[in-house]
C-alpha cells in the first residue's frame, strides 16, 4: 500500500520527515504526536529515525524486535492475559524541546511536573533532575560544579549521539542482553529516552541525581533506559520517581535499568514507582558489581495492576557487596510480585535482602527471590528476609525463595515471617486515644519504618503519604 510522507512543521527540533499513517492526530491541538497502536517494524524504525540514531541501535532494536513476537508470554508469576501488545501506543512525543531551564518547558507539561514537585526538590536537595513526560525527555539539568569535574548526566537519547563509544560499550551488552526475557526484548526496540549517568574515577556526587518519569498518554507506553556507569573509587546516589494518570484502558511501562559498578565504587539506587493502577508494570533492573564495590537498592512499589520488579545484583568482584530493601502495597486489584536477586560469581561476596509486603482488600503480595552461588565464589555470606503483613481476611501474600549454592563454603540464611494486624492491637492503641483507622496507619508506620529511614526526606514523606491514602476506607 502506498503511504503519504509529510514533513511536520511544527516538530521544528526534529529534522524529519514522519510517515503519516503512523499517527494518529487526536491531540493535534496541543502538538502532541502519538503512534498508532500495536508493534512492528515499521513502528521501530519510526522511532529510531525519529531520534536520528547510528545503524547500531537500530539494529538492535530490530533484534529485539524479532525476538519479542518469537518469544510466548511468560506463564508465571501474575495473570497477564488482558495485557494486549497490539492495543498498547509506543511512541508518545510531547513535541517539546529538552531544555535546562525549567521557565522553558511548555506550560500544560509545566504544571504537571509543579504538582509532583520536581523544581523544588532541585533547589533543596539535589545535584541535578531530568524530567521525562511520555517518550521524550522535556528538562534536564545539572550542577555546574559536577560538570566540572567530569560527571555526565544526559537524556539517553542524546548521550547516544554525544558519548557512542560509551553508550556502545556498555549499551544492552554484559548486564542485560537483548534476548534477556520478552518483555526486555520489547524494551530493545521501542525504548525511548531516560538517563544516561557517567560518574569519573574517585569523584563522589555528594547530592543525589533525580529523574522522574511521567506516563500520561491514554493506552500509552513508556519505555525509558537508565545507565548509569560509576568508575573506579567513585561514588553516586540516583533516585528514581514514576507516576501516571488513571484510565479503564491498560498501559505498559516497561523501563529498563543498568548499573556498572567498578573496582571500589559505591552506587545507591532508590526508586518509587506510583502508577495508577491500570498500569501494567513489568521492568528490569540488574546491577554489573566489581571488585570492592557496593551497590544498595532501595524500592519502593504502590501502585498499577500487576508489577513483575526483581532487581538484581550479578557480583563479579572480589569482596563486592549488594544490600536490597523494598516495600510493596498490594490494595483492591493489585497482583505485586516483587523480590531482589543475588549471583556471587566471586569469592568473599556478601549480600543482604530484606523485603516488606502489605496486602489489603483484597491485593496479592508475592516475593519471588534468587540467591545463587557459583562453584569458585567460596566465603559468601548471604542473608535473606521476608516480612508480610495482611491486613484482612481478602487479601494474600506468597513467598518463593529460590537458592541455587555450587560450593558448600558459604554462610545462606533465609528467614520469612507472615503477620496479620490483630483486633488485640487495635484494641490496645484504640484503648489509648486513637481512632481505628489511625491505630492501623500507626502499625503500618512502624511496619514500613527501615525503608522510610534509607530514603532522602522528600520521598520519605511521599511514601508515608502514599501509604495513608492506601489505608484510608480500611
């Protein structure tokens, strides 16, 4: 069939020509352009022409593409049959150029960032923030000071074009390939934007990096990639926010994460998804972990439908050490199966999982873990711990630890504890002056406590605040 060519006037920052049949115009009024639904080549090789990018992301993009529609949907872990791949939109472009000046950003965008409050958690306490609203990358911004001294914190899409033999070496290749599982396979052909973070040998970011990536496009689907690379002796803080709106139709974020940790090096990642709850979250996340180096993942999970979130530390160093702490809140309709992996591919390895879990009406809350360890990485010290707690006779939580040891030169630990708020306990604080629902708020504060203290401030209180909306109506 033969399709119409048009040059969009108004995307002025990009220098391209746009196959009509590829969008649809509903938003026309606002400039915003949206593909049509459903994946295939066509689709990819918009997107990638779109970004301008080297024939070597393409390339693999195409590859994870051929591998996406050969690949069956997983049969684990949460139902995810009414997730359909042909209904889900794969490029969203607000049509707003990137820019380090927040008075620049266009004002409908603007006003939604402002309500998250992203600019003032950039003046208290950050070294720098980018802003993601859909497909593309609308504000990125960081201290001159660590500009200075050689930190690169870019949009993903640009650092390929800025730094390629870097993003070319460490791009989708040791920590996680292309062929990893579908939904990465996915991932390596529509992904769109993200970070790109490159911190020099024995500089340390005293403030913490931020991005925040808002989904806002109905039946969307946000595919950004962060990599960041920590050199020898340096060290970084990132932390992660994710929101979007509610519709009745479904959306798919499914981002992808890659930490390289060198010799020395100290990575902190923290992380608080809050997808609405017609969201299907399925994202990736792994850490390279060398010589010496420590990484810590800290994550918080509230919302979408149904989340698949395991992130991993694959230690290939000498006396590497990961630490994983994470929450997940399973309310009405919620299927959160979450957990942390550990492979010790070296001697002298330690790590340490704790993992927190709140089920209410009705929610489903899964830890789904993996520690192994291989024939050579003698003295490995790990420990796992996995703490539920069920709020009423609805709801469920499940526990599937997996442990794969090669050599018998290990110290493994692996305790799990299942709790039900009881009416003795809310009788007691209740006896004292609460209210029902405050007694219950004030237990699972207590409860959730050793992962507000790892967060920075303003995501600590966003997280209780997060919580208490959770609990209302109990």
């Amino acid at each position: 069939m033969k399709t119409e060519t048009v040059e969009i006037k108004e995307k002025k920052h990009l220098n391209i020509d746009i196959n009509r049949d590829l969008y649809d115009h509903a938003d026309d009024h606002k400039s915003k352009f949206v593909a049509k639904p459903g994946i295939n080549e066509e689709v990819v090789k918009m997107i990638s022409k779109t970004k301008n990018e080297p024939d070597w992301i393409l390339q693999k993009r195409l590859q994870g593409l051929k591998l996406f529609l050969e690949t069956p949907m997983p049969t684990w872990g949460p139902d995810l049959s009414k997730l359909n791949p042909e209904e889900i939109v794969y490029y969203v472009d607000p049509n707003a150029k990137e820019t380090s000046n927040w008075d620049e950003v266009p004002e409908e965008i603007k006003k939604t960032f402002d309500r998250l409050g992203i600019p003032e958690a950039e003046k208290k306490a950050l070294s720098g923030v980018g802003a993601q609203y859909d497909s593309s990358v609308v504000y990125h911004n960081i201290e001159k000071s660590l500009k200075e001294k050689g930190v690169i914190f870019e949009n993903m899409d640009v650092a390929v074009h800025k730094y390629p033999e870097l993003v070319k070496k460490y791009f989708m290749t040791s920590c996680i390939p292309v062929n990893d599982h579908k939904f990465i396979m996915l991932h390596a052909a529509v992904w769109s934007g993200g970070t790109f973070i490159y911190v020099p040998k024995n500089v340390k970011v005293e403030l913490p990096l931020q991005a925040y990536f808002r989904m806002n496009a109905q039946k969307g689907g946000q595919f950004e990639h962060t990599l960041i690379i920590v050199d020898e002796g340096a060290e970084l803080h990132y932390i992660e926010g994710c929101s979007s709106p509610s519709y009745s139709s479904n959306s798919l974020h499914a981002g992808c994460v890659e930490l390289h940790v060198l010799p020395g090096a100290k990575m902190r990642y923290s992380s608080i998804e809050n997808w609405s709850r017609n969201v299907y979250n399925l994202n990736t996340k792994r850490a390279i972990v060398h010589k010496g180096a420590h990484v810590e993942w800290i994550n918080g999970n509230m919302g979408s439908s149904r989340t698949m979130l395991y992130p991993c530390s694959v230690l290939v160093g000498e006396g590497a050490r990961s630490e994983s702490l994470g929450i997940a809140f399973a309310g009405p309709g919620q299927d959160q199966d979450t957990g942390s992996k550990v492979i010790h591919a070296a001697p002298n390895t330690t790590s340490i999982i704790q993992a927190k879990s709140i089920s209410r009406g009705g929610g489903i809350s899964t830890y789904r873990g993996l520690v192994k360890v291989t024939p050579n990485a003698i003295n490995v010290k790990s420990n796992v711990k996995c703490d539920a707690l069920i709020v009423d006779n609805k709801s469920s939580s499940k526990t599937y630890p997996y442990n794969k040891i090669d050599n018998n030169q290990v110290n493994i630990g692996h305790e799990a504890t299942v709790g039900k708020i009881g009416d003795e306990q809310i009788f007691y604080l209740m006896s004292r002056g609460l209210s029902e629902q405050q007694a219950m708020q004030m237990i699972v504060s207590g409860f959730i406590e050793p992962i507000v203290k790892a967060l920075p401030l303003e995501y600590a209180v966003e997280l209780n605040k997060l919580i208490e909306l959770e609990m209302e109506g109990f």
